[in-house]
C-alpha cells in the first residue's frame, strides 16, 4: 500500500513493500527515478540485513548454512505502517518464521521519513531484542532522475563529493565481489562528471568519501544534496551498458563477500555488530533544490 506525507515544500511517497520511496516532488519537479521494468524496475530499495552479494547467496553462522538474495530480504518484505504525523510516517519490520530461515536473529527494523522544509529525513533504527550479539549490513539505494530539468542531458550532471573526501575505489572482480585492490578514485575539483560509460562495469564504490554528494548540473537550477554520517561507503550506479535516465547515490553501512569465500558472518570484515538489548540508528538526510 502507497502512503504520503507532505508540506509546503514536499509530497513524499512510499510503499508498504519494502518501505521503498516511490516518490518526492517539490518545485513542480519529480526528483525520484520512476522505475522501469526495462531498465530497473525499482526506485529506492532499502538494503537489509546484507548488503549487496553473497557467494553463491550463501553464508555461514555457528556451523549452519543460509542463502540470502542481492540486498537481502527488506526490499521484498511487508513492513507495518504507522503514521506519525502529516510530516512523518515509519514503517517496521520485525523477524518471523520465515525470516529466520534466511537470517537467524531476533531484530526489529524501522525505516521513518520526515519532511521539514525542502528536507527529507530517512531513518533506520535496527533493535536486538536477542540474547546475543546480531551481525548484518545497511543501506539505502535511491535512485534519481537524470536530467531533473527539460533541455539537460545526463552528461550535464556532477556528482559532488564533501571537501574533506578523499575517495578511494573499492575493488570488485568481474563477478562483483571484493578483490582487496582498493586504488585512489581521482576526482577533478571534488566533482565526477556523469558519464553513462562509467557504469559499464556495475557500481563505482568509494570509500573515505566524506559524508555528504550532490548531483547537480552547471546549466540547472534543481538538485539532490545527500547528507550520510555513520555510512562509510558510497555507492553510485545505474543499470551497467545502458543509457538509463536516472543514478543512484547509496550510501552503505558495509560490503559484500570476497571473492569465492562463502562469509562467517560473525567474522566478516566491516559488517555492524549489535549487542543484545541494543538499537542502532543511522540518517540520511536528503535536500531538493
């Protein structure tokens, strides 16, 4: 089911299915990627509880084997919707039978959106109800459109990155796993140019890339600013060898196997760690010009 919040700046939508956005509008503009089931059907997946690939979507925990999809299960879940005010809204998702076929631990996630001016506040908080320690990834995978304004083309747009970053490319192999070649990403001036070419061999994923993008185009006057303290990695993408409309800016709280290594996940480098009884909480703040 499709629910909205607003105000005098912002009509934001989203779905019950995955408490994926399906829409943000403001200044008379639609900012979010539409879908297309020729190209990518979604628009703004939440990831959870792993973050992209898994060897053979396998891993293992306490000497049993699980098979998790792409991005895990979140995005193909029923959350429960509750409405905090016309502002906000929060949708939840706690583990079942089902769930624990895939993914042993007790958990409670929650994904909130509030709207305060011409800002979009997307909220995750993940609770441990369990009597041990809960290992998984996080992550958002909006997309937006590209261009956001009538006579731009996509080779118009940048992709900003905070002064502080100092960006460093994560290593895939072909098949998109880790390889541990990390090498320096050169930007010109703190900018990267968008190029359809760029994404011919799946994401770019950055490291050290400060906490906050922006896509933007020189000749336009609306853009996406996307504030992420707490995700130590960015993402960005578009459906590789096409000339997709649209990119993704994915800020990432880990990231997926090596190559040929089916994961422990309790020994996998960089997955978050969350102690019985606790909640952790990350934000990421969107900002429409």
């Amino acid at each position: 089911m499709l629910h909205t919040i607003q105000n005098h700046v912002l009509t934001v939508s989203a779905h019950s299915l995955g408490a994926q956005l399906s829409s943000i509008r403001a200044h008379n503009t639609e900012y979010l990627w539409q879908g297309d089931p020729n190209i990518w059907p979604d628009q703004a997946l939440i990831i959870f509880p792993y973050v992209a690939r898994l060897t053979q979507e396998q891993y293992r925990f306490q000497g049993r084997t699980y098979s998790l999809p792409i991005h895990g299960f979140a995005k193909d879940s029923e959350f429960a919707f509750s409405q905090e005010s016309p502002q906000a809204m929060a949708f939840s998702l706690c583990d079942s039978p089902e769930t624990r076929r895939a993914y042993p631990f007790p958990f409670r996630f929650t994904v909130s959106y509030r709207v305060e001016e011409n800002c979009l506040r997307q909220g995750f908080a993940v609770e441990n109800p369990g009597p041990s320690d809960m290992f998984f990834g996080l992550g958002g995978h909006p997309g937006f459109r590209v261009p956001l304004e009538e006579g731009l083309a996509f080779e118009d747009y940048r992709v900003e990155l905070s002064p502080e970053a100092g960006p460093v490319q994560v290593g895939f192999t072909p098949q998109h796993f880790l390889n541990g070649q990390d090498r320096p990403f050169p930007l010109d001036g703190g900018v990267l140019p968008l190029s359809h070419s760029l994404f011919d061999e799946d994401a770019i994923v950055l490291r050290e890339a400060g906490c906050w993008a922006r896509l933007y185009s020189p000749r336009g006057a609306r853009a996406v600013a996307v504030d992420f303290p707490g995700f130590p990695y960015l993402g960005l993408w578009h459906s590789p060898k096409t000339r997709a409309p649209y990119v993704c800016i994915e800020p990432w709280c880990s990231l997926p196997s090596r190559q040929d290594v089916v994961e422990d996940l309790s020994t996998q480098p960089g997955l978050l760690s969350l102690p019985a009884g606790e909640t952790l909480r990350r934000e990421i703040i969107f900002t429409f010009d």
